[in-house]
C-alpha cells in the first residue's frame, strides 16, 4: 500500500509506545528449571522475556495506548477508529477485545476493530487503519494497537515453539493525517497461504476452544516437516523477505542503497533464525547504509507487537534523525510478511 506522494501527502505516526511488564524469567533460570536446553537457549540467543502476572493482554494494550496519548497530547474522544492485533488468548472466549481497548482509552464511539492475523497482526492492524484513513476523510486520527500474553499451563512460552521464546507486552501507534515525529511511507504485505498447514498440523477441527491442555506449536511443526513443505517454505520465507522489502521502498520511492535508509528493524525471533533465515535476504537486498537490528534479547518474541515495538524502541533511544528511515519488518503464521517504512521528520 503505497501511502507517499503523488497519490497522497503521507499520514503521520504521532506516537509509538511499547508497555513492558515489570516481570522478567531470565534464561539463566529457564535452564537451571529445565524448561529449555542449552544447546536451544544458546541458539536464540535471549537473555530474558517479559512476563505478565497481573495484566491480562487487552489492559497491556490499554496502558501502551494511555502512555502515547499522553505522549502525544490527545485525547482518545478525538479517535475515529481503533484497531487491536494479537495472536493468543484475550482474556474471553466470546467478545471483542478491540472494543474494549476503544471502551478503555477514551474512544467509545470509534470504530473497533479486531486483526487477528497472527504474529503478523500488528501490520495488518496498521494497514487497516491506514487505509481507512486514506479511504474516509472524516477519520482524522487513529490507533493501532496489539497485546500477547503466553501464561502456563495452556501455553509454554519456553518450549511451544522451536524459534522463538514468547514475552508479554502491549504496544500503540498513533496515526495523524499531518503531525508527528514520523511519516509512514508504506506498508508492503506478501502472502503464502498454502504454508498455513504449519500451525495446523494433522489435526481435526475441534467444536469448541482449548480442547487440548497446551498449545504446542512443535507438534504442528513435526506434521509440517513430516509432510514434505519444509525446504519449500524455507525459500518461500526469503524470497517474500526480499519482495517485502523492495516493494516497500518502491512505493517510499527509496533504493536499497539510499543513504537515507538507515534500519532494518528484524522481528523479534531467536537470532539463530534470523541469522540463517533473515540476513542471507539483507545481503541480496543491497540494504549498503542500512543497519539489520534485533531489538528482541531482552523481552523475546511479542506476538503481534514486534513491529510496533520496534519503532518505539529506536523512537526511545532517538536512533533515527531527521531525514532517516527505519525498515520494520514482521511475518506470521498462515502465513504472511510485512515490511513497514517509516521516515523521520524534524
């Protein structure tokens, strides 16, 4: 979705804020527990995750959302529309946590509405509101939000999945039509649906919710392998990388080897995987000025949030000067992968 110029002035990012729990489970820990090998634990390459042992996921999106209208100044009442993105459990089997976010931050009578696209939820989200936006002039302003929590027993943030550990966190962006510190440039989506198998596995479709006691995201995994898709997802997983990315800076009217482009903000996975699945689709990129971040040590993976959390991260640390773009980049399972351009202003 090309939103720079001719077609239209770019929406502004007015502010991203990523709320982390106090609590931390430490890989030094995890490993004196048994809840992860060391052979595994040196392979992600963690130091810790976030965890969440008070606040259910739609009140971490709350409080992220709290914290950047503060930070920019607004009140939720002048939001025409919010849009929520996770990939786990919300607290209720059988509701609309995007309303409830919209309820809890002011902004009752916008327009809810719930993305649930996996871990790459958090772009989508953003090309939702963004594309309303653009589409209705009477919604001036937006928030996009996401929120994950992975608590035991149902779900082991340590040994459900192979490349990755899961932390706890809720994040917010919000979308102006003119002011803010940055400009979205684009938001370039890519999709393979035939590796939704992945999460999917052998497994019947179940009548109702949790009708196994954990979540296992190995198990399905084992199925996928088992089947023959893996070499073929392997490729598929850097060529929509690379086709992501250019297209996003295609349509921010950038070249890879623009000056300009500073960062290319990684999802938050284990850095063994980035290193083998991601970097060998930076080097055929040609990203010469563009730094390859992994900002996930000390929180690990954040569902739906890592894009989001990313750009609040290097927003915190004030990386990005005037002039420069950060390249934020996501996937999620079914499966689907986002690269987002952001530009800062003065």
């Amino acid at each position: 979705m090309r939103l720079s110029p001719p077609l239209t002035t770019p929406l502004r990012i007015a502010a991203a804020t990523l709320w982390l729990p106090d609590r931390r489970e430490t890989t030094e820990a995890a490993l004196a527990a048994g809840r992860v090998d060391e052979e595994t634990a040196a392979r992600l390459g963690y130091r810790e995750v976030t965890v969440s042992t008070d606040r259910a996921a739609p009140e971490m999106a709350v409080l992220a959302a709290t914290e950047a209208l503060a930070a920019a100044g607004w009140d939720g009442a002048g939001l025409g529309m919010v849009a929520h993105a996770w990939t786990y459990h919300q607290g209720h089997d059988f509701w609309s946590p995007a309303n409830y976010v919209a309820h809890h931050i002011g902004a009752s009578t916008a327009t809810a509405v719930g993305v649930q696209q996996m871990c790459n939820g958090g772009a989508a989200a953003l090309e939702v509101a963004a594309a309303r936006m653009i589409a209705d002039p009477g919604v001036a302003r937006a928030a996009v939000t996401t929120a994950d929590r992975f608590l035991p027993p149902a779900f082991d943030r340590w040994l459900g999945d192979y490349e990755l550990v899961y932390g706890d966190a809720g994040t917010a962006l919000l979308l102006d039509r003119a002011q803010g510190p940055y400009e979205l440039l684009s938001v370039a989506t890519a999709a393979r649906s035939e590796y939704e198998t992945m999460h999917r596995g052998d497994d019947e479709f179940s009548s109702m919710p949790r009708t196994l006691p954990q979540v296992d995201v190995r198990r399905t995994k084992r199925a996928f392998v088992a089947s023959g898709a893996e070499p073929a997802f392997d490729a598929a997983l850097i060529e929509a990388v690379v086709e992501v990315v250019t297209t996003a800076l295609t349509e921010a009217g950038l070249a890879p080897d623009d000056p300009r482009v500073r960062f290319l903000a990684l999802p938050r996975l284990g850095a063994g995987p980035l290193e083998e699945f991601f970097h060998p689709a930076v080097e055929r990129l040609g990203l010469r000025h563009a730094e390859a971040l992994n900002l996930g040590g000390g929180t690990g993976h954040l569902g739906a949030g890592d894009s989001a959390a990313n750009l609040a991260t290097l927003h915190a640390e004030k990386r990005l000067a005037a002039g420069e773009v950060a390249l934020l980049l996501s996937l999620g399972g079914g499966f689907s992968w986002s690269c987002v351009a952001v530009r800062a202003v003065a």
